[in-house]
C-alpha cells in the first residue's frame, strides 16, 4: 500500500481528471433545464445554504464556490483512490472496474451517508440519468488518470 504521500501526490491527476470531465457533464444543465450554471453552482450550498440550489446563473460566489468545492472532493477522491484501491500495474478494464467501484462508493458517500448539508447539491438539479452520466464521467477521469500515473511511475 502507498504511503498518504505517495497517495497524495499520485491522487492529483486521478483527481483532476475526474472532477474535470464530471465539471463537464454538469453542464447538461443546459439540457435539462436551460441553465448550464444551476449544477455548478449547486455544492455551493455548503456555504451559502438552499439559497445556493436556485442560484442559475455565474457568479464567482455560486459559481467559483460551486466548482472549488467539486474539485477539492474530486481531488480527495482522487487520493483515497490511489491510497486504498489503485493496483500497481492494472490491466485498463480493471483500472475501469475498480474505477467504477471507488466512485460507487463515493456516490454512496455523497447520498446516502452524508447529512444534506453537504451533498452535492447538484442531485437537486439534475435528473437521475444526468447523475450517473456524472459518476461517469468521474469514474473514466479516476481510471485514465490512474493508468497515467503508472505510466509516469513505471
């Protein structure tokens, strides 16, 4: 098992990866309710309260707020990934698989075990389809990131 040093600093890029490309299908606000903000400004609510979850357009207080917190836990999941489950040469469909797993988990984290406080906020926003397009969309940044490491690692 990796030290949390070695897991923090592998964790970034796995991190990265999966808040930015779950960032971006957060913006199927767009799609689903005509406001491509309204999701990123969701986990805002942290801070802000149920004033947050209405909030539709930018603002560096919703928005900025709203991103930063996605990625922070992004990038923790990031590191928890690479501490408790990456493996040190995975075949690409088990970085996948074990992808998967990390990010069900965190979805189980983010909505079943965390107060309402502190979810995500953008389940409020999107429909259930558009939330595991997200976990998607998260699970594919942890596996390619984690596949980039070992590259950078080997």
């Amino acid at each position: 098992m990796k030290t949390w040093k070695q897991s923090m600093r592998d964790g970034l890029l796995p991190g990265n990866l999966a808040g930015l490309l779950s960032t971006a299908v957060l913006l199927r606000g767009r799609s689903e309710i005509g406001k491509p903000l309204a999701p990123l400004n969701a986990p805002s609510h942290w801070v802000w309260g149920d004033r947050a979850l209405r909030q539709d357009g930018h603002s560096l207080r919703y928005t900025a707020l709203g991103l930063l917190i996605h990625q922070a836990s992004a990038l923790m999941w990031g590191v928890l990934y690479e501490r408790f489950v990456a493996r040190p040469r995975p075949t690409a469909t088990l970085a996948l698989r074990d992808a998967a797993v990390a990010t069900a988990a965190a979805a189980t984290v983010d909505f079943v075990l965390t107060p309402k406080r502190f979810t995500p906020g953008f389940e409020r926003r999107l429909s259930k389809p558009s939330l595991v397009l997200v976990y998607a969309g998260f699970a594919i940044g942890v596996a390619l990131g984690s596949q980039w490491v070992r590259r950078r690692n080997a």
